[in-house]
C-alpha cells in the first residue's frame, strides 16, 4: 500500500514538473475581432511536449465582472517547443453570457465602448483545474455617434412645447444603467452654448430616456417666446456620460400682433399720447412681458379721478388674453361715459404702467 501511494505522489509530481514548463504568450487581441475563430489565437510553448490540454479563451466585463462569451477548443496534443493555438479553430465550443452586452457581441463580433477581461487558459484534457492562465485588459473606445436633428441649430420655431429628437448611430447596448440624457437651459445674452450647459440652471436634466424624442411633461413650465435655448443629449452608462452630442440652440418666436388690431406698449415711463379705444375694446402689451391676465392688476381711473374698477384680474371677463403678452380690455363690461380714462396696470414684479385713452360708444 505504501509502495502504491508513493507512486502516485511521484506521478503527480512528474505531470506538475511536466505542466509547469508550459508558457503561454497571449495574441494581440483587437475590440473589433470578436468572433470564437478571432479570439482562439496565441501560442503554448512546451519544453517537453506530448501533454493532452484544452485551450479556453474567456472575455468579461470589468465593471460588471458578467461573461461575455466563452470559447474552447477540443483536446489536443502539446507539441515539443511551439504550438499555434489558431490550429485548432475548426472544431470550437462556443458560449455567450446571458446580458445585454454578450448579445450585442454575439451579434455584431465586436465589443462596443468599455473595459474588458481578455484570458488564454490551458486546462489538462478530461480536467477543470486550469494549468497556465494569462490575463490582460482590453480597453474598447466608443464608435458610438450622437446627432441633434429637431429643432435644427439656430432655428427660430413657434411651439413653446416642442418635440425634441435625436439620432444614434453605432455601437449603444441598452440594458441596466444606460440611458439617454437630455440637458435643457436657457441662454443668456452673450454666452457661449457650451458654456451655457455647463454653468445654467437646467430647465429639463437628468430625465431618463430610452426614446430618442422627448415630449414635455405636464409639470414642465412652457418655454417663454423671445427666449433663446441651448440643448445637449448624453449617453449615460452607469451614470456616467459616455457619448454627447453638440450644443445646438434653438429661440422661441414672439407672436406677432393682428395687422388689423393696433396694439399699445405699454412702458413704465408712461405714454404721452392718448390710445384710441377700437370697438370698445383697449388692446395692449407690456415692456415686460406678461404670459396671462391673472398676472395682473388693474385700475381704471375716470378724467376725475375716480376709481371705476380696480384688481380687474378677477374679473376674467372683462380682461382677456390674445396670445403671449397681448391682452384685450372689454370696456363694455364697465358703465362708462365717453371721455379720457386712466389705465393703470402693475405686474406681479411691482412694475407700473399708464395708459391714456379715449372712450367712445
């Protein structure tokens, strides 16, 4: 018995002196030669020779550390010195990780953008305990493209709601933490777009979006006409932008009055002239704009100075809206005699406005 143990404590011996005289020397693995036949490449030097083996490459994932895809060749003999691994390739075992990534090289045989394991290992035929393993990062940059398209760069449109889209192009893998991030801000006088994106208050950020159209929400607040606006989408991997686009920008047109209807300014230094009622109805807008009626207090003060109507935004019908910052008073709501009339209106800021006008039935 002893006689018998001792013998297998030297066999074992032997085939560890023998394995432990095998070098690997790993390919020049390319992100773009992902196929099983591509990545079964390399060389196993043998002193010896003649060990029955099985070569496995593996590929993985850093960040996640999940398999990607996983091939091995059928077992062989070991030559004496040099043995091309690419002399086995005809007869390959081939498996895919189960993520949205190992798909994605599954089918296109390339890795997309990220930082993976690449490993050769030499397993002894009919074995799980690998014998050699060699390992070395592979670092794959992006070939992924981002394009703004609607509204174009520069353009001027109408809708304070716009539809924003975008187009992608190249290697995105959707799946767990990789979204679409749309950037919104408004641009101030004389500021660079990029610059804009950086340092403004975001108007929409960080929505999480796997559409590449970006309708907006009922809590968003609607764009201001005459304002100009800079956006950007990123690609977002774990949080962490890995594709953007260019800064484009885009102005929200004002409205453009009825040629038939004359509207008033109304400045905060006053008018000096007095405004014709047309149809019994004042129509105006303000220096600084206002978005609604309810935005605004009002007094109409008679030649006397008499208060007629005070705080009219809270009598709707009496003060109504035409468009952005176009307001139509209907002076049929009040008794009023024909003469001259004092508007006055104050905005939520506290600005003061007058108007002068001339009443008639």
């Amino acid at each position: 018995m002893g006689h018998k143990l001792l013998f297998v404590v030297a066999l074992i011996f032997v085939k560890a002196q023998m394995f432990a005289q095998i070098t690997v020397v790993l390919p020049v693995w390319s992100e773009f030669a992902m196929s099983p036949e591509q990545l079964l490449d390399g060389q196993i030097l043998s002193v010896h020779g003649g060990e029955h083996v099985v070569a496995m490459v593996s590929v993985r994932d850093i960040m996640h550390g999940d398999l990607i895809i996983s091939t091995r060749t059928q077992p062989f003999v070991l030559r004496k010195g040099t043995t091309q691994l690419k002399d086995f390739r005809t007869s390959l075992s081939t498996s895919y990780g189960g993520t949205q990534l190992a798909g994605y090289v599954r089918v296109h045989r390339r890795l997309p953008q990220g930082s993976f394991e690449c490993c050769l290992l030499l397993l002894p035929a009919g074995g799980q305990e690998e014998l050699v393993q060699e390992c070395e990062r592979l670092d794959s940059e992006s070939m992924a493209i981002l394009d703004l398209i609607s509204p174009s760069h520069k353009d001027t449109i109408d809708e304070c709601r716009p539809a924003l889209t975008w187009i992608k192009s190249g290697d995105f893998v959707s799946g767990r933490g990789r979204m679409f991030r749309l950037t919104l801000v408004e641009l101030l006088k004389g500021q660079a777009p990029e610059t804009a994106i950086r340092e403004n208050r975001p108007l929409l950020s960080g929505l999480p979006l796997e559409q590449m159209v970006f309708s907006f929400p009922a809590s968003a607040a609607n764009l201001i006409p005459g304002k100009t606006y800079a956006w950007a989408v990123d690609w977002i991997e774990q949080e962490i932008p890995k594709v953007t686009t260019e800064v484009w920008i885009f102005t929200v047109s004002e409205p453009r009055p009825d040629p038939l209807i004359k509207y008033v300014m109304l400045r905060r230094s006053g008018s000096a002239q007095t405004y014709e009622a047309r149809g019994q109805r004042v129509y105006f807008t303000l220096e600084d704009p206002a978005a609604d009626p309810s935005q605004l207090n009002l007094r109409l003060v008679d030649k006397k100075g008499k208060v007629i109507s005070q705080t009219m935004n809270e009598n709707l019908q009496a003060l109504s809206s035409a468009g952005y910052n176009q307001f139509e008073l209907n002076l049929r709501a009040f008794d009023l005699d024909e003469g001259i009339y004092l508007l006055n209106v104050v905005n939520i800021k506290g600005d003061r406005y007058q108007l002068y006008f001339e009443y008639e039935r």
